[in-house]
C-alpha cells in the first residue's frame, strides 16, 4: 500500500454520513500494516492512556513501565512526591532503561549502566572519558505527558493534548454513584487475541446486537429490552438494567451480580470500565500489530471480607472470564473474514450499533487528520 493507497483507504470511510446511511469502513484498516503504522502516531501517540494504578505509585521511586503500540515508557513518583513519565529508552543505544515495577533509588540502565535521576536527568554515565561536545544536560530522559484520573494513571506522547479529566468528568460523576471510592483492586489478567485491537472494540460497542446469540449466561443476567447507548464528545455509555424474571440458563438471581443496572462505559479509543452490582473491570485494548492485540483486565471490587463475598468474588471474575473466550473466539473469527477477498465493508443497524459508529467517526477524525486534506 503506498501513501496514495493509504489515503484512499483512510477516506474510505465518511464520518458526516449519518448512521442509517454509513458504510462501515473498509476492512484494510483491520489489517494493513500501513494502516497500523498510522495509528500508531495519530491515535496512540496522541490520546491518553491507562498505564498504571495510583495505588502503585504511592511512595518516591516507585515506578512501572510497559510498552504501548511501540513506545515504552515509565513512570515513577520523584522524591518530591511528583508524577513523572517518560519514553523508557536510553539515551546511550536505546535500550528500555528499566523493566517490570519496583522501586528505586534512581533508573540504571542495564546495559552499560548510565544512571538517571527520578526526575530524568542523567546523573552519570561509565566510561566516558575523551568524549566530546557532550552535553549531559541535553541527555536525560524524553519526558511524556503524565495525568491522574480516577484510581489511575495516565501517559500521552503528545505534549499539546488537552488534559484528560475535563474530557470525561461526566463519566468520573456516574460512576461515582455507584460506590466508586469504596472499590479494592483484586486482580489484573491479560488476554492475547489474533485481532486487530479494533475488533475488540467493535465488538464491545454494538450495542448488545450479539449478546443474544453469543453470551447465553450474560444474557439471562440482563434485560435486552432497557439497552440503551448514550455517545459523548470523547466517550460512550451502554447500561442495561437487570433481567427481571428467574432464567433456567443461570442458577442465581441476576439482581444480586448486576445490581440496579450495568453501566459499561468506553473512553475512545481503547479503554473499558465496566462497572456491576459490587464490582468493576477495566479493559484496556493494546495493539500488538496489524492483526494481534492484547486485552488488559483490572478487577475492583467493594471491600468485604468472609466467606460468601469471596465466592460472589470469584464467580464473577469466572464469568468475566466465560464471556470473554466467547468474545476472543467471535473477534478472532471475524479477523479472518475482514481477510477474505469476498469482505470489503459492512452496514451498521441504527438503533443498536451507534456507539460503533461514534468509534469509527472519532477513528476517522484523527486519521484523516493525520492524512491531511
Ligand atoms: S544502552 Fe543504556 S547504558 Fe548503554
Ligand atoms: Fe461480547
């Protein structure tokens, strides 16, 4: 594909057609590499993303680290109790300076040792005796843009982007309603997927349109009937109220797991809170190429101890777990057919899909952007 091929293929999708009239867009934005390549910089290195939990990063030298969508990065607490990020790359040859989580007096690469304060700064490096015009100063760590939000933190490689609370504080409001504050970390599993991470998120935004037919234990818990999409500026909101009458398909009271209603709410583009009864799960969607991602899970759940919260624990966390196979094996299956020579693009069903369709026009917004006109 060259620059001409990827313009057309970004341009492919229209984002003022309304809904009852839009194309999907076409399936080589789920799986050209040049398609990846470009939201690596104009989605990825530009939104802000989940890296770390607050609660990780409570005391000086802390830090964690990880890579997204290509960028490693790290963050660590300063001793002057700041938050800082930066690309994790040294300065010396590039490799990753620290790995995993831990504390630290300061970051020492592995490699040949160069030494970097917790606020960035090169501190030292071995061996460079006779070295010229070297500016040490000019050789600290690439900073990243660092933001707390909720119990997390957050990283943005565009040093212009606008803060993120003042984007999704509507959402910080409704899930706070629910006991927010009160909610313990459990828990964190990762699946792998031969999708592209869009998919995923496709899958989860389709308004309840397969749960039906695909999630039978999920769908004894709720009632279809009250589902209902709400899209904002930068995100959007499913909720759905609990199913009202006993259902054969699950042998528990449905009121009990959900509570008053599921709110399962997206931040564009690619992170998940979905909050029930006494528990939340974050979702946070990694692309790991064209066709592979990775499916982050935190779960959170309203402190109580004893025997019976322990087992409501843990039944929710297996049923978490049987909804999500069911989803790695319909996303890895449509990965295949957006493959097919005989698959170019699809039609969005208006009532249902529309957090969707908000997904792809944010999506095209950016890439054309990134395009230019
Ligand atoms: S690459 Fe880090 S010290 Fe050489
Ligand atoms: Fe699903």
């Amino acid at each position: 594909m060259d620059s001409a091929d990827l313009r057309a293929a970004v341009l492919g999708f229209d984002p003022e057609v309304p809904i009852e009239s839009a194309w999907m867009p076409p399936s080589s934005w789920y799986v050209a590499p040049e398609v990846h390549a470009l939201e690596r910089r104009a989605v990825f290195a530009r939104t802000w993303q989940p890296v770390a939990r607050l609660d990780e990063l409570s005391q000086p030298g802390d830090f964690a680290s990880g890579c997204l969508a290509g960028e490693p990065w790290v963050v660590v607490r300063g001793r002057d109790g700041e938050l800082r990020a930066f690309h994790n790359v040294c300065r010396h040859k590039g490799r990753e300076v620290v790995q995993g989580r831990g504390r630290a007096e300061e970051l020492v690469c592995g490699y040949h040792a160069w030494r970097y304060d917790l606020d960035g700064a090169l501190r030292g490096a071995p061996r460079l005796a006779g070295v010229r015009d070297f500016d040490r100063d000019a050789m600290g760590l690439v900073p990243l843009r660092v933001e707390a939000w909720g119990r997390w933190v957050f990283v943005n490689g565009d040093p212009d982007a606008p803060p993120l609370a003042p984007r999704v504080a509507p959402l910080l409001a409704s899930l706070e309603e629910g006991g927010w504050g009160e909610l313990t970390y459990s828990r964190s599993v990762s699946w792998e997927l031969a999708c592209n991470w869009k998919v995923y998120v496709d899958n989860y935004l389709d308004g309840g349109y397969h749960i039906p037919h695909m999630h039978p234990t999920l769908d004894a818990q709720i009632d279809m009937e009250s589902y209902r999409t709400e899209t904002f500026e930068h995100f959007s909101v499913q909720t759905c109220a609990p199913a009202g009458a006993p259902d054969g398909r699950i042998g528990y009271d449905a009121g009990a797991r959900i509570g008053p209603g599921a709110i399962y709410a997206w931040v564009y583009p690619n992170w998940m809170l979905n909050r029930y009864g006494p528990c939340l799960d974050t979702n946070h969607v990694v692309p790991l190429g064209p066709d592979r991602c990775r499916v982050d899970y935190e779960f959170w759940f309203r402190a109580a101890d004893g025997e019976e919260a322990r087992r409501f624990l843990e039944e929710s966390v297996e049923q978490s777990a049987l909804t999500q196979r069911e989803d790695v094996a319909i996303c890895e299956s449509v990965q295949v057919g957006l493959g097919s020579s005989a698959y170019d693009r699809g039609r969005y069903a208006p009532r249902v899909e529309q957090g969707e369709h908000h997904f792809h026009r944010l999506l095209a917004r950016d890439l054309r952007r990134a395009v230019g006109p």
